[in-house]
C-alpha cells in the first residue's frame, strides 16, 4: 500500500493549522487504531505516550504536534491562528516502552 502520512485529530483548528502549512495528509482520523499503521508510515498528531510507543514499535515515525499552551488557554478549542500564536511544530520522537 506504500507509506502514508496519518494525521491525528478532533480539533478542527488542528486540521486547518496543518492545511495552511502545507502538511500533504493521506489519512485523517480522530482516533488512531496502531494496528492499522505500517512500518514505513508517519503520524502526526498528540498521542499518549502508550500509544506513541506502539506506533514507533511498527516501524512508523511519529512526529508530536507540541504547542506553547498557557494554562489560560488549556481545555478550549484552538484555532489556527491560535494555534500559530503559541508557537505549534511537529517534533520527531522515538518512544519505545522499557522492558
């Protein structure tokens, strides 16, 4: 099937940040499912740390969606241009669970 690019979200302003910066998504999900990613395949998205590590142990990156919040900010939905103001990137990382 080839390597995709998932991206990880409910929030709509997510969605649009990553439209407006050009991000090339081949798979959108509010929910990720680690069985249905290939070794090869990206996802982009704020993943708990479980799962993260269960997306890298397939063989997939997972580059995090981080943000600057203020605790002003925490628990509303963010627009883009909110999402612009508190400095949102993708950041690579490797997670893997400790034996």
């Amino acid at each position: 099937m080839g390597e995709r690019v998932w991206f990880v979200s409910r929030h709509s302003g997510a969605v649009a940040w990553a439209a407006r910066r050009g991000i090339a998504v081949d798979r959108r999900v509010a929910h990720l499912d680690p069985a249905d990613v290939a070794a090869g395949d990206t996802v982009i998205g704020t993943l708990p740390v479980h799962l993260a590590a269960e997306i890298c142990a397939r063989g997939a990156r997972y580059l995090h969606l981080s943000l600057d919040l203020p605790p002003d900010m925490r628990g509303r939905e963010l627009s883009a241009d909110d999402m612009e103001r508190c400095h949102a990137r993708l950041e690579e990382y490797e997670v893997r669970k400790a034996s």
